[in-house]
C-alpha cells in the first residue's frame, strides 16, 4: 500500500433530516481542504469521497462536439466549414 495522499474526516449532524453524515476529504500534504461528498450514512458519506478521489486520480476524457438543430435533434454530419 503507498502512502496515504489524503485524510476523510466524517462528522454527523443529526439535525439534517436527509443527509445527516459528511466526509471532508483533506489533502495531507498541505491540509488543505480538497472536497466534501455527503450521505445519509456514515458509510455511504465514505464511499462518496471515495469515489470522489478515484474520479481524481483517473485521466478525463477528451471533449467532444455534436451539432444539433432547433429541435436538438444530432446531426448525422458536420456543416461545412467544421
């Protein structure tokens, strides 16, 4: 196991009816505060900065472009130009 980049502090506010539980995600080497994901556990709180520093460490995707008309409906082909 490498070491760890980050630090989840998980706090409980039992007056939030919906999502009670937070976990505030910490980077380590600076303390600073990277994000906060909520849930209406402590574990799902967990999981989602979890998932949160997973989503993080993976390489986005390249952007992409579609035409479309009024209607929204995609073009099957890129006006001229394009």
């Amino acid at each position: 196991m490498s070491e760890p980049t980050y630090l989840i502090r998980v706090e409980h506010d039992p007056t939030d009816p919906t999502l009670p539980w937070s976990a505030k995600v910490y980077r380590i080497t600076d303390h600073g505060h990277a994000v906060t994901r909520w849930g209406s556990t402590e574990e799902e709180a967990v999981q989602a900065a979890q998932a949160w520093m997973r989503a993080k460490a993976s390489e986005p995707e390249p952007p992409r472009e579609y035409f479309a008309d009024e209607s929204g409906e995609l073009a099957t082909a890129s006006p001229s130009g394009y």
